[in-house]
C-alpha cells in the first residue's frame, strides 16, 4: 500500500475505511455492510489498537497520520489449529508412489526412520515457522510423530523452536501416535515424561477402530485428567462409514466428564455415514463439548483415490451441521509438502480460499471468518482472532473489498502488521533445505 511504509514509522496512525468482519471485532461500531462487514476507522497507538470508531466518523481532520483504505478488509492475524511441523518438506526425497493414505503412511515411515534426526526435523521446523509467520499467522499447533526413539529427538528440537519463536509465533505440540499404544506403559510413561520434560500440557493419538478403542481412550483420559492435560485426537481419517471412534470420543468425554478442552480432527467418514447416526454423532460431540477441525486441503488430496477414476466425494466432514448444532468448527493447515499433502505452505488465507470451495464457506461467507481465527483461538486455550480496543495492533491488510475479492486472488500482496509496524518478512527459499539429505530437487 503507497505511503504505508512510511506512515507506520509513526507512533500514532490511524487507517481509514477499513472493512472487518462483524465477528472478528469484540464491540462493532459502525454501520455493517450487506456482506457482513462493519465499515470502520481504526487508531494505532504506540502499537496497540487505541480506538475502533465507525468509519468517517472518528479520525478526519486529526493531528496525526492517516492512511485511506477505501474499503479494503483488514483481518486479525491467523491462528492454525493442526499442522505437522515435523514432517513438512520432506517431498523431494519421500514423495507419495500413488496419493493414497496408504501411501503416505509407508513414505512417511520408511523417511522419519531414515533421515529424522535432530538437525533434519529442526530445519524443517524452523522453515515452516518462517513461512507461517510470512503469511500472517500467530499461533500453531503441531503434532509431533512420537513412537519409539523419535520421541526424544523431535520434543527437545520443538521446545527450542517454541522458546526461539516466543512473542512471534505461539507454538503448541501434541504427541501423536496409534491408539493401540496406550496399552504399551513404557510408550505412556515415555510421552508422560517428555510432555512434563517441554511443558506442552497436551496428549493426542490416532484413533482407529480396534477393538479395545474405549479402553484405550480411558488410559489417555484418566492420564489427561491427572496431569490437568487437553487431548487432541486424529479421528476417523477415511472413507469407511464403519469408522465411528468421534462418536466414541465424545462419550467417553461425557463419562469422565473431561474438564479439559479436546480438539478433533478429520473426522471424514462422518459425511458417509446415514443422517440418523450422523445427528446422533453431532449430538453427542456438541453435549461433550468438543471442538471439530477440518482439513479441507489434505482430506480433498488423500481421500477417495481411485487410481485412474475420479473421485466422488470431497473427503471433509459434515461441518456445517456440526456448526449449527454448537460445536466450535474450524478449518486449519494440516501437511506441507509432505506425502499426505504435496502442496500447502502453512498459508491460511490459502486454506480460507480452498476452505470456501471445498467446504462451501460461503453464502454467506461471514459466519465461517471466526473459523480461521476466534474458534481456533477458543480451542487452543488463546487470547486471540478478534480486533478489539487495547490489544496488539498485529492485523493483515488486503487490497481486497469484498469476499469475492478476498477469495479470487491468493493475496500475496497483503500487509502484514505486528504492533503496528509492517512485516518486514520474506518467505523462505526453497533451496535452503537443499543442505538436507535428499531434498535437493
């Protein structure tokens, strides 16, 4: 934006005719537009946000810098609910044979037993944090693969990344790892201690559909219950409707009455199962209080592969019915460049994009924005996703005025704000992961 780089060298600045999302302000000032947009003028001071007015009516004519936005949309910064820090730009030597979740798994395996050691997953880490950070996001969390040796490997290098990251991005882990491991008490006391060992306060797994799932659930909750733990789940990431472990999750929350916050995500064979089980599901998942993420990119990529066929299905779940029923609904990153998602760049106006096709987010699309910000804020415990008097003045400015606007173009020419000041950010190269084994293309 002209001038802008110049005007926020000042203190005190204000930005004019701005277009937020009527759910991403605490208190609306002004006027809201047909889209769902409230039309306001916004003071920066001394990095902080001193006043939201409606727009025309607050800062004309005021001693200190203005700068006109003409309707643009102004956002908080993102917050991105579920990645995979460690496993993220591993393409190039670990690409997917077929795009299968088969697939995948096998790759994944055969390169973290090859080549994870500490300084590969730290590189890797550290770029996907640059890249997100770019793009204009202040939290993540990430699931950390936690099986075996590897365990004390990848926690130590996250704890570093948190502490080097700390007041840029706010970086959570959570151990993830097959639910049938919950029955291996050397496995459950080696996750104990390293998640005590990093003060992560988060347990997870994959849940599949073994056939002592319940007790197995019971060992991480009663495990989560003492340590004062939040659990977040992979669940139910296939095509087969007899996959019903979210439903089981949720009871279970409701039998030990978890006082703790539980993230679940995927969550596909939901939108394969028939209305009745599904209503039943969403309800118990809304009286358990869980919050659902779904991954629009990586789900559309893996699931319903059929070799040389097309695909039928969009492989997410039923998330507007969840959302309507209550539950706190989001939609995150998930894999980077890895053999469960070949693309992605930890870029969440990417995921609103797709997000808005793949899970029809639109008509109207104001009411899924606190998907990319308040709800995802609300399940990981943060203060964060809405603009509101007296926080930081850390907010992305587009050029664009209208969600069609917002959603046509990847807005690579945003403006990234952190108290204030304009980011001065540029995303990684590629070739500086090429000093790592095989990731030279």
């Amino acid at each position: 934006m002209n001038g802008f780089y110049s005007l926020a060298r000042a203190s005190r600045y204000a930005l004019l005719h701005a277009r937020i999302p009527r759910s991403l302000l605490a208190i609306a000032p002004g006027p809201i537009d047909r889209e769902g947009f409230a039309l306001v003028d916004v003071l920066i001071d001394a990095g902080r946000i001193g006043a939201i007015a409606s727009a025309g009516a607050g800062f004309v004519g005021a001693e200190f810098p203005t700068l006109a936005l003409g309707g643009a949309i102004v956002l908080p910064l993102f917050v991105d609910a579920h990645t995979h820090l460690d496993k993220g730009h591993i393409w190039p030597r670990a690409a997917n044979p077929d795009g299968t979740f088969g697939g995948a798994l096998e790759t994944v395996l055969a390169d973290r037993s090859a080549h994870w050691s500490a300084g590969d997953v730290a590189a890797r880490m550290e770029f996907g944090l640059r890249c997100a950070y770019a793009h204009g996001t202040r939290a993540i969390r990430t699931h950390i693969d936690s099986i075996g040796p590897q365990i004390a490997i990848s926690w130590p290098v996250f704890a570093e990344a948190r502490e080097r990251w700390r007041g840029r991005i706010d970086l959570q882990g959570s151990p993830l790892f097959l639910i049938e491991h919950a029955f291996d008490e050397a496995h459950m006391h080696a996750i104990e201690a390293m998640v005590d060992a990093h003060g992560s306060r988060l347990l997870g797994a994959v849940t599949i559909m073994i056939p002592r799932l319940r007790e197995a659930l019971d060992i991480l909750f009663r495990l989560a219950a003492r340590k004062g733990f939040d659990l977040d789940f992979h669940v139910d990431e296939t095509a087969d409707p007899a996959a019903i472990s979210l439903g089981v999750i949720a009871q279970a929350a409701l039998d030990h009455r978890f006082a703790g916050r539980i993230l679940v995500g995927h969550c596909c064979s939901l939108s394969r199962q028939d209305e009745e089980h599904v209503k039943r599901t969403i309800d118990l998942v809304a009286r358990a209080g869980l919050s659902v993420v779904s991954l629009p990119m990586c789900n559309l990529y893996l699931q319903d592969r059929r070799g040389a066929g097309t695909p039928r299905w969009r492989g997410v779940t039923a998330l507007h019915e969840l959302k309507a029923a209550g539950v706190n609904a989001m939609i995150a990153s998930d894999n980077t460049r890895d053999p469960f998602y070949a693309y992605g760049d930890l870029d969440m106006m990417e995921v609103w994009r797709e997000g808005a096709r793949i899970l029809h987010l639109d008509h109207p699309a104001e009411p899924w924005a606190p998907a990319l910000f308040t709800a995802p804020a609300r399940a990981l415990g943060l203060d964060a996703g809405a603009l509101e008097v007296g926080k930081p003045a850390d907010m992305i400015l587009t050029r664009a005025r209208s969600f069609t606007e917002l959603f046509a173009r990847p807005q690579s020419d945003r403006t990234v704000l952190r108290a204030g000041a304009p980011l001065n950010a540029a995303l990684p190269d590629y070739a500086g992961l090429d000093r790592l084994e095989g990731l030279r293309p």
